[in-house]
C-alpha cells in the first residue's frame, strides 16, 4: 500500500522479513511473556506518542493486540486483527488469564478486523467483542493462480501435497494414520504425500512415518516456490485440527488443486464447500475418501474447477482496497486526508 507510510514494530527481538520489508523503518522489540508487557507498553508509547493526530496504528495478533490498546495515544485511531481461532476448545485454547487480560483491555472504540466468520464467532463468544467488527479475508499472491498441468485419472497413485508447520494443531499423526489405513485396506500405495513445512514436530513425524512403514511420505521442509510446486501434484491435503483461515487451501485451490480437508467451519467457509471433508478426529473416514476418488467413484476434477473459481475472491487486489477502504474510513473519523 505505497499511499501510507509504513512504521514496523516488531515484539520480536530481531527482523526476519529485511527482503520483504526493505526500505520500511522497522523497530524490534524484545517481547519476553506477560512480565515484559509494562516495559514494551512504554516502548511503544514513546514511538507513538509524536506521530498523535497523524496515525493510524494496526496490530496483529494477541500480544500487539493488547499492546496497542495502551500505547496508542488517546484519538489515535486502532485496529486489532485476529487471525486464528484462539480461544476455548474449538481453537488454541489459550489459558484463562489470556482471555481476561483480551477481555480488560478491549475497548468498543477499537476497530476488529477477523480473518473468517470462524474467529469472528471465537472472539464473539469468548472475548465478548461485537462492535465495530469487520471480516477481512486473507490474500493469496497472484503467482498462485495458474493452469492445472493434469488432472488425476482414477486407479493411478494419488499424488498428494500438504504445506505447513510441523505442530500438533496441523494434526499429521492423523494423517499418517490414514495413509497407513488406505494401504492396508488396499494391500498396495495408492497414494503419495509430500510435506512441505517444518516446525517441532517434525523428527517425532519422520520417525512414525517409518514405524508404520510409509515410504510414500516424504518430508520436504520448508520451502519459497510453493506456488511452482503445487502444480506438481493431483490434490492438496489438510487435517488440521483448528484453523484461522486456512491460507494454504486458498493456495491450493488458485493452483488448481481438489482439496481435501477436514470438516471444520472455517474450512468450509473459506471453500464455500468446493471440497471433499472428513472427520479429523477419525483417520479411518480420510482413509475412506482416498480410496473412494483411487476407484473414481469419486471424481475429484469438477472441484478443481470450482475450487479454483472460489480462490478468485482472495485475490490481494480486493484485500488491499477492503484495507484502504477501513484507514481512509478511521482517517476522515480523525480529520486526515
């Protein structure tokens, strides 16, 4: 958005992004838990506090979050955006005292933006926030959007892709449950994953992925060219147990990818139902569905169509001008062209 000028805090205690942000004045923080909070709040007053009357603060997430609300200058317009279901069992389940410091904090003149109608409900229910909410889908890079190269034909090895990180919400144990199953049920591989992703989990994954003798599973780590790689392959794979939004499945569906995905809220939201679902607590059920588009009794190439018909509404043209469209909105509020 070259019309702003753009100020980074970062509560992290080095940048990660120089390629990305090049050219943007950055500031790092040293965030370091709930004791640090008074020390990084009269850090960012102090960054604040010439720039009242002249800006618009936008934090993300939950320690900006709180942060922003008091250090932000009194006028000063703020926006908090969530971007994951974070509360209670439906989600991350952050801890009691997080919900209550969320809940003190907030106040109705603070602008929410929610990346899904899933964490619009979350905060709703849990934070008890209801005014001044807006959703504001994820975008996706316009290099995703590309010709399939092929479409799967049935009773070939399904050749199946997953990107993420390697952590217990992403739920790759039920994963490697379900590839175990199929090819039991079927005494043969009829399908191969690669994972593009690292994370904690990732030694713990490789060496189940052994034990249960799945050759057919490669970890791939992490990688930038996802978007050349997805082509590559006939359906994209999430078994996540919560989500935010689900950046990834917008991905896959731009690439052209059948997604199958398990049945939460957000993942139907997010493909407007242009998916096959499974029940992510039961890898038998994902087990059922590989099987089902191996024999063709599923045919997976329609959802590639409209799969890639519904990614058309994250495009980051449309995201950038919903944004401008809130600043321009918060800045007239305050009197500034």
């Amino acid at each position: 958005m070259p019309q702003y000028e753009h100020r980074i805090i970062s509560l992290q205690s080095k940048n990660d992004f120089q390629q990305e942000l090049k050219g943007m004045q950055i500031t790092c923080l040293n965030l370091k838990g709930y004791r640090s909070l008074p020390r990084l709040i009269r850090e960012v007053k102090e960054i604040l506090a010439p720039l009242e009357g002249k800006a618009i603060v936008h934090a993300h997430l939950f320690w900006a979050n709180i942060i922003s609300r008091y250090a932000a200058p009194k006028g000063m317009p703020v926006f908090n955006s969530y971007h994951g279901v974070t509360y209670g069992r439906e989600g991350a389940n952050y801890p009691p005292h997080a919900v209550l410091l969320d809940r003190l904090s907030y106040r109705k003149d603070i602008q929410t933006i929610c990346v899904s109608e899933a964490v619009r409900k979350n905060i709703a229910d849990h934070i008890r926030i209801r005014d001044n909410v807006q959703i504001l889908h994820n975008f996706i890079e316009d290099d995703f959007f590309q010709e399939k190269e092929s479409l799967y034909q049935p009773a070939t090895t399904l050749r199946l892709v997953s990107v993420g990180n390697l952590k217990v919400d992403k739920n790759y144990d039920l994963t490697l449950d379900a590839l175990k199953i199929a090819q039991q049920n079927n005494d043969k591989v009829i399908c191969t994953l690669d994972v593009y992703g690292s994370g904690p989990l990732e030694q713990n994954l490789k060496n189940k992925a052994k034990r249960l003798g799945l050759e057919n599973v490669k970890f791939c780590g992490a990688v930038r060219d996802v978007a050349q790689k997805l082509r590559h392959y006939d359906a994209y794979l999430i078994s996540s147990g919560n989500e935010g939004f689900g950046l990834a499945v917008v991905e896959a569906m731009a690439s052209g990818l059948p997604v199958l995905a398990s049945d939460l809220p957000v993942l139907r939201e997010v493909t407007n139902n242009k998916a096959l679902f499974f029940d992510s607590q039961n890898p038998a059920a994902l087990a059922a569905q590989l099987n089902n588009i191996y024999t063709g009794e599923i045919d997976i190439s329609l959802l590639s169509q409209q799969g890639q018909k519904q990614a058309l509404h994250f495009r980051k043209s449309a995201y950038v001008a919903q944004l401008d469209a809130h600043y321009q909105t918060a800045l007239r509020a305050m009197k500034i062209s």
